[in-house]
C-alpha cells in the first residue's frame, strides 16, 4: 500500500462541498393537506411581510430568508396575511413571541437577534405542518444557552504541517448562504484562531509585518457575520511561553517562568510588565476590531502558558509560592481589564482544557481552586464529558476527551460549574455537537438524539454558554439544528415528542419512520469503545481504506486526525486502549449490526426523495458511515482471526476456518470499498477531515485499496494455504534479533552493555555503564508482552536495573534498549540494541519503531506466569 502523505498545499476549489454551502438552503415541504383545521389559519392565499422592527439593516438578512422561504414553498409575498415584526419590551436577548390570529402573525422581541430567531422558528412552523397551514396561538421562547459558538468547517487551524492562516489569504470562509444556514440553526458565535505575537503591539512586542493585513481582514470577517447575528470569537493560548535565548528575557527577566516540556520558560504574570503586556494585547485587538465577540483563551492545557503548565513549577520563585487560582487570576485580570475597557459587552472565556485527568486527584483540586478564584467577568469553560465514564462489558470504562456517544456531565465538570457559580461567574461546555473524535471523517452523525440528553443535563448543570466544536463537529446540518432548538427547549416535552418535531422539518409525513431510524443510530452509537485510542487510532474514521496484512507486516497505525502519516498498517493493539481485543470485537459488532439497522430505514425512503438532494445526501451519509462502521469492525476481526494463524498450537482446522473467515472478510471489504467510491462521488464532504485539512478517504485512496485486497486474494491467501499443506505453520516465522534470558550472556551496546534474566514471575534487566562510570546518558526500555501492542516504554539509568512483573501470552517478548543523550532538554536517540531510526512522534504513542524491536526468549519458564498486579511498581535500582 503506497504511503499516501498529505499534499504540501491546500487546492480548497477541490473541496465541492465549499460551493454547496454558498448555495440557498432549498425547502421542501412535505404538504399534502389543502384544507386548513378548526383553529388553523391558511397562508395559501398568500402574505405581505411588515418590516417594523427598528434596525439598522443587519436584519435585511433574516428578512430576504423569509422572503425565498415563501418563493420556494410557492406562498406569494403580495397576498393579504400580514407578518409583522414589532419591538417589544421584554429584555432577555434573543427571546421573542409569536402571535398568530385568524389575519396577522406578530413577531414580537425586544432586540433584533430576537426577531431574527422568530423569523426562522415561524419558517420551521410552516415546514412541520402537513400544509401550509399556522396553528392560532401564542408561542413565547427565551434561549437558556445564551452563548452558542460553532467554527468554519473548512477554516484552517494554523498549525503544522501546513499553518495556514487563514487572516493572510484571501479566502472567504464565510459565504453569504453559508451564514444563513448556521443563522438558522441558531449559531450565534464563530470562533478563529490568533496569536498575540501575530496582531498586537505591546510593550515587549513589536507589531509583526502582517499584523494590519491580519487585523483588516479580522476586521472584514466580523462586519459581514454580524449581518446574520453571528459575533466573531478569538481563541488564543495566551499568554505563551516564553524561549530561553530571546530577547524578551533578556530585557525582561522578571517574566521567567519554570521551564516547559519544549525548553522554554512559561510566562510569570506577576510582574508590572507581565500585566502590562496581556492589558496591552488584548486591548490593541479589541480596540482595532469593533464589534468582536470575546476572546475563547485557553488558559491551562494544550500548551504551555503560566507555570501551572507544569509540574515543576516549583523552580519558579513566585509561582511556587501561589495557589492554582491566583496564578490564573493573575494572568486574566489584565486580560479581561484589557478587553472590557476596550469592549464593555465582549466576553472572555477562559478555557481549562484538562481532558484526561482522573476523579479525585490533584488536578481535580487545581481546577477547582481555579474556578473559584476567577476574576469577575470571566466565564469559566470546561469539557463537559472529560474525566467522566460509563460501564460497557462490565467494567467502568474512564472518558478522556470529547465524547458524542457518551452523555456526560464528567462529576468534575458539575463540581468545576458549581465553583464557578459560586463565585458567580458564568459557565460554558465545552462539547461536540456534530461528530466528536470518535469519527470525525463525516460533517456530522445524524442521531440528534445523542445531544437531548446532553443538552437537558447542561440545562440542569445551569450552563449559559457552550463551545459546540473543535476542528471538526460544525457542518450545518440536523445535529446544528437540534443544538440550536435545544438551547431554547425546556424539556417539558417527552424525548421522542421533540425528536419527532425535528424530524417534520425535514421528512414530512415519513417523520415517524425517521425518529424510529434516529433512534436505533443513536443507542448503536452508545456502543462505540470509550477510550481514546480507540477515538485517536481506530479504524472508525478511514479504516475503509486500510490495507489487510495476511502476513503480518508490524506497521503502525497513523492518527485519525493526521494525514502526514500515511494509512494506517496492522498494529491493531495500538488502537485498543484499555479495552481487550473481545471487548471491541463484541461493542463494534453491536455497533455495527444496530447502525445497520437504521440504515435500511433509511435506504427504505430513497424511492421517495430522488428530486430532493438534501435528503438523498443524508441517507447516504447514513449508509457511509454504515460502511465505516462495518469495515472497522471487520478490520479488528481480520486481525483477531489472524491471531489464531499466529498460534502454533492450534490445529489445521482452525486454521484452515480462520482462513475461510478472513478471506470473506477481504471480499466483503471489497465490495465496501467499491460502494464507498460511489457515495463519495455523490457526497464531497465524506472523508474529510477539518483537522487533518484533507480527506482521510477519497475514491483514490479506495481504488489504491482496492488494489491491495485484490492481490491479497490472488497472492497471500493461496501461499498461506500452500504452506498449509506442505505442512508448515499457516504463517512464515518473522526474523529478528533475539536474546536468551537466563544465558549469562552480556550484550554490549557501545557504551553500554546489558544482561537479562527472567524467574518465571519477574523479568531482570541489568545495564552496565562502559562510559567511565559517568551516568551523562539513560536508557530506554521498550518491552512488547503482547504482539502488535505498544510496548512498555521505561527510562533506566545508564548504570542499573529493573526488575518487571511480565505476564506474557507466549514465551517471547518484544524488546529493544536504546541510549538516550539529553541535550537541551531534548530526548535524542542515538543508537539501541536493534539500530533504526525512531518514528515521528505519535500522541501517546511516542516515537517507538516496531520494527526495531528484537525479543527476549524467556528461557521456557512460562509456567509460573501470572498477571501483574495493577498497583504493583517497576523497581529500579544502581548497580555497584
């Protein structure tokens, strides 16, 4: 399989889905009633629409919506029904009422967003009902989430491999029509990418070259927003840290913080001058760029800012001595000083990203002297699902990052919130509300009824404010629409009432059947594998366009939201978290096997939507993703049949059934693939990835597969099955470099050397120091106990050894030691017990090569093997 790598430019005219969101949203009613109920009034005959709200124009917008719904829906906008807007005194922003009677709707609301939230709401009105018909009654609505911020799907993310900006291209990311249908869907924020360094001016920065090119553009994105009531948020990690060898420390020392994992200083906000620059930042942009929203500032995670960044800021003499909240406060006081007295109605929220910490431990306690201690008018935004989790095969599985398929709140989130209303700052969540890492090669997953429960604890967690996406999770479509009207639900209705609601809107008298679809998508979903590897690794996203290894090829398995490092190899362990290879099999097989189920519901209404292509697109989403989800299943299978090849002890029957299986799969696979390249063609927006900047599948990439199963059929299937009956193993032994335990043998590695023993229980390694004695290096441990697994990963001492609890499946272990030279804080390998070049680094995966790893022949003493207790420690000790 070719290493497909991401492309060193972007050609966004190839992206077709960029020319169908400048496209109108096209309405289609399902009407087939003509004749209006007792209490129904008909707009059949026709409407006059009575623009008396006082406005500046910015509703002109909303207006010509209403304008082309009654064109398209075939109501004249000359007959004698008057709708009409009035201001109204009630004060709450974005609320509005609607009065309709027997010859007049009135549109009432106090600002004009309330308005334009009454235009479109009076639209979905129409667009449920079975005719053209309006209910005479008095509807009142007021948003719970006054905050609803969504991104550009396809903007760039200002980071590598490509850091486009996308303030210094001429690109419009935000097409007319484009903003009418996030408007639409209730999206009142946007959010973009800045760096301090790149727009402002301040005491110790000097105003970059392109700093007016960036603003003036800034300046031309939140003019044409706000025309469809969508304020321009700036999402910054501020403030940054600091490189050792500049001239801001050499000017300035006073901001030198503790060192961070890159070498650099975080920045101490306790200084005169430290306050001054974040003021003065902040300040410069909010001054120069009216009308800007807020500012989204990650404040803890990501990367390094302050010295709470990291562990070790003990080695800062004025950090050390504060408490978590006073070294927030510290840095956002000036911040929101900054942006208040430049901005008075902007908002700075400030963004603890912490995804992975675990209930009940010191994190816990910072992030709660944080919220607790936040200046006034800084609104506190957490993720809503991080640290939290749920049972699946009888274990509680712990969430880590965004989760779609799981409810949430994390328990840390509600006591973060209860914190921070307690000092009476607001609350945001932080969430996904299209699709989430868990599959994010798709503009969203149409199950909205993934987000009613999730809205309806955040109501009840009394969070005002919500972040809906990252990169990804943002494409205008049903789940944007169901966050949209559940920002202003109560929950006073049941579930399957709301759902059957949103399903009118879109599927006419087909509603029911669709909820019913909806339904069986969403509890299907519930049984995606709750880890993050399984999110960051899986075959989920792109596994339909992963080649099968019959034989097996140790490749690893590349990012979900990468491209640069090419298709994923067979490594499946990488993916696997703390689940067992069972427990994925069974939860993506249930995964799998509901999701289909849905999808023939869905496929059952083609028939009647060929002249609807909005409609025709999402029920081939729908069995896209079906195709996904089947493939990524049937890939973990492959490999867990492939085991029992693996297995000498095991009989030619089982070999020979294991092969069968496995050659199915690889023609069902093909028969996937196939169909995938026909979606594709239909669909642009499958395969591509916001964050990767590309398509992780495309009918390229699938007929490249393609090739690969077919030779796989013609070539490796034949020749396993001859070996078969020439009577050798299923698999061809794989040669590496192998060590004996208990041999006494010393393997010298230049300037080390090492010996290994293994007792049946505890495996001994022993490293010498050939340098002098002198420990101005360490090694690096690498131990594979299960094949295709990430391997332990240890540090050691140039001089001494560690004793490990293993508990392998066989009487091998992976292994390889390698010198690591510490230079400038930067680990730099140098040469291991097998010689290859380490990988490009992977999130938690590190930049181990399999393909260096040796093995350790444990010396036949597996008998006594036994699992390793999980609160057991590695001992490490100096040889004298």
């Amino acid at each position: 399989m070719p290493h497909l790598k991401q492309p060193l430019t972007v050609d966004i005219s190839k992206w077709g889905f960029t020319r169908e969101l400048s496209q109108p949203i096209v309405r289609r009613p399902g009407w087939f009633r003509q004749t209006a109920a007792s209490g129904e009034v008909s707009l059949s005959g026709g409407v006059s629409i009575k623009r008396n709200f006082p406005d500046s124009g910015n509703l002109d917008t909303a207006y010509n919506d209403l304008e082309q719904f009654f064109e398209q829906t075939g109501i004249p906008l000359d007959g004698q029904y008057r709708i009409i807007t009035e201001k109204d005194a009630n004060g709450i922003p974005e609320s509005y009422r609607i009065d309709i009677s027997h010859n007049t709707c009135r549109i009432l609301a106090g600002d004009p967003e309330g308005i334009r939230r009454g235009i479109y709401y009076l639209e979905d009105l129409l667009l449920s009902s079975d005719g053209p018909f309006l209910k005479r009654e008095i509807i009142r609505r007021s948003p719970w989430l006054r905050t609803r911020i969504s991104r550009c799907f396809f903007g760039p993310i200002k980071r590598p491999p490509l850091n486009r900006d996308e303030l210094l291209d001429e690109v419009d990311y935000y097409p007319e029509e484009y903003l009418n249908r996030l408007a639409y869907e209730a999206v009142n924020g946007l959010w973009l990418t800045v760096e301090f360094k790149d727009l402002c001016k301040t005491s110790i920065l000097e105003l970059d070259k392109n700093a007016e090119k960036r603003l003036d553009k800034l300046r031309r994105t939140v003019e044409k927003c706000l025309r469809y009531g969508i304020k321009i948020y700036i999402l910054g990690i501020e403030p940054c840290s600091i490189p050792p060898d500049g001239q801001v420390l050499s000017s300035y020392p006073e901001l030198k913080g503790a060192l961070d994992w890159n070498g650099n200083h975080c920045f101490c906000p306790f200084s005169e001058i430290a306050r001054k620059h974040l003021y003065e930042s902040v300040n410069w942009i909010f001054s120069r760029v009216p009308g800007l929203g807020g500012m989204i500032n990650i404040s803890l995670g990501e990367r390094a800012t302050t010295c709470l960044s990291v562990h070790s800021r003990t080695s800062c003499p004025v950090c050390s001595r504060k408490f978590p909240g006073e070294i927030i406060a510290a840095a956002l006081t000036p911040m929101e000083r900054g942006i208040h007295d430049a901005a008075p109605k902007a908002e700075l929220i400030s963004w603890l990203y912490v995804p992975d910490n675990g209930t009940g431990n010191r994190e816990d306690r910072e992030i709660l002297d944080i919220a607790g201690q936040l200046p006034e008018n800084v609104i506190l935004q957490y993720n809503f699902e991080s640290s939290g989790g749920k049972v699946q095969q009888g274990k509680y599985r712990h969430a880590g990052d965004y989760w779609l398929s799981y409810t949430g709140p994390s328990p840390i989130f509600l006591e973060t919130a209860r914190s921070a209303r307690k000092n009476r700052n607001a609350v945001s969540a932080k969430i996904q509300a299209g699709c989430s890492h868990e599959v994010a090669t798709v503009p969203f997953i149409p199950a909205p009824v993934l987000l009613y429960g999730k809205y309806g604890k955040m109501k009840e967690a009394e969070v005002s404010h919500v972040m809906q996406c990252w990169y990804f999770g943002n494409y205008p479509g049903i789940m944007n629409k169901t966050a949209g009207e559940l920002a202003f639900e109560n929950f006073d209705r049941p579930e399957n009432d709301f759902i059957l609601h949103l399903a009118r809107l879109d599927w006419g008298c087909h509603a029911e059947k669709v909820t019913g679809a909806w339904n069986l998508l969403a509890d299907a979903y519930a049984n995606y594998p709750l880890d993050n590897m399984f999110q960051y690794y899986g075959p989920m996203h792109d596994g339909i366009v992963w080649p099968l290894y019959l034989v097996p090829e140790n490749k690893p398995l590349a990012p979900t939201w990468k491209l640069e490092y090419g298709i994923s190899g067979d490594r499946y362990g990488e993916c696997l978290g703390k689940f067992s290879l069972d427990d994925v099999l069974s939860l993506t097989e249930k995964m799998s096997r509901g999701w289909n189920r849905g999808t023939r519901i869905f496929c059952s209404l083609r028939p009647m939507f060929t002249d609807n292509p909005e409609r025709m697109k999402d029920i081939g989403l729908v069995e896209a993703l079906n195709i996904q989800f089947e493939s990524g299943y049937n890939i973990i299978k492959f490999y867990a049949l492939r085991n029992i090849l693996l297995d000498n002890s095991n009989t030619q029957s089982q070999w020979y059934s294991a092969l069968d299986e496995m050659k199915s799969i690889t023609k069902s696979e093909i028969q996937r693939s196939g169909r995938m390249i026909e979606l594709c063609k239909q669909d642009s927006r499958l395969g591509f990835h916001p964050e990767a900047e590309g398509y992780k599948y495309s009918p390229e990439k699938l007929i490249t597969r393609l090739e690969s199963l077919r030779k796989l059929l013609q070539i490796d299937f034949p020749a396993t099955v001859a070996r078969l009956r020439t009577g050798k193993t299923p698999l061809p032994p794989k040669k590496r470099k192998s060590y004996l335990c208990n041999s006494g043998k010393i393997e010298n590695v230049g300037s080390f050397s090492w010996k290994a023993d293994y007792n049946g229980q505890k495996l001994k390694i022993k490293v010498y120091n050939s340098n002098n004695g002198k420990p101005d290096f360490s090694v690096r441990i690498l131990l594979e106990e299960k094949p295709f697994h990430p391997p332990e990963d240890l540090t050691l001492e140039s001089g001494g050894y560690v004793e490990i609890q293993v508990c392998p499946k066989t009487e091998k272990v992976g292994f390889n030691i390698i010198r690591i030279d510490k230079d400038k804080h930067q680990e730099q390998q140098y040469t291991g017990w097998q010689k290859f070049s380490p990988l490009k680094y992977r999130l938690r995966l590190g930049d181990y090569n399999p393909a260096a790893m040796g093995e350790l022949v444990l010396g036949g003493t597996g008998k006594n093997q036994h699992v390793r207790p999980a609160n057991e420690t590695m001992v490490m000790e100096a040889v004298n």
